[in-house]
C-alpha cells in the first residue's frame, strides 16, 4: 500500500472511529458528546449520507435538550431527526433508529412521560466500507 492510500484508509478509519465514539457516547447519555464527534465526521462528510448523520446529530442534541429541561428547544431538534432519519432505510449505516422514531413521534404528539429506548442499537459490520470525505 502506497502512502498515499495509507493516508487515504487512516482518514476513513479515523471517520469510523468518530461514528463509533458517537455511538458509545450516546448509548451512555453523552448526548452533547456523541453530538460534537458526529458533527467532526459531518463537517468531512459529502454525498446522500451526510443528511442522515445530520438526523442522529439532531437526535442526540434534541435529548440534551430535553434532559435539561428545554421542552421546546427539545421538540424542535427531535422534530428535525425525525425527518432526516426517517428518509433513510432501516439499519442504515448499521442503525436501528426503529424504537427512536417511534418514541420522537409519541413524544412530539404529547406523551413526554413515556420514557425514551436505552442507547443505539449498532451493527458495525453493516458500516459503510467507503465514507466520501473531504480530502486532507
């Protein structure tokens, strides 16, 4: 393998590693944390794929939000998930948003008591084998 491409598979492994820190951050409720390590892999990102990580950026600043006690600001950032996520095919990048759209709908039409799933659920082998980013 050249440098050249080795550069290019570290600057991949490197967005993998940030999706992944994302996730593990999320599924313990460092909802602004996973937000600040998708948004580093968002700002590289192009391509399709780029507005469903902006839907799980949403999803992860809509619960902080919400856990801090801003109903609306909340409500808006989950509202914004919901429609980006919910373009994207089930298990998409390996993420089963299935029980989050479901809980973000319930929520939004009122039923704030009903308790939001625990983390998010992630197959890493179904992680795209190529992420279009930026060169460096």
């Amino acid at each position: 393998m050249s440098q050249a491409e080795s550069g290019v598979e570290s600057h991949y492994g490197e967005g993998r590693r940030l999706f992944e820190a994302g996730v593990r951050e999320f599924r313990e409720g460092g909802y602004f944390e996973a937000h600040d390590l998708w948004e580093e892999l968002w700002q590289e990102l192009h391509g399709p794929d780029r507005l469903y990580l902006q839907g799980l950026i949403h999803l992860a600043v809509g619960n902080y939000h919400r856990e801090n006690g801003n109903v609306r600001g909340g409500q808006s950032q989950l509202r914004k998930a919901l429609t980006k996520i919910g373009r994207y095919p089930e298990g998409h990048w390996g993420v089963d948003t299935t029980a989050w759209k479901r809980w973000i709908a319930l929520y939004l039409d009122g039923a704030d008591t009903v308790a939001p799933p625990v983390g998010l659920p992630f197959d890493k082998s179904r992680f795209p084998a190529h992420l279009p980013l930026a060169a460096r």
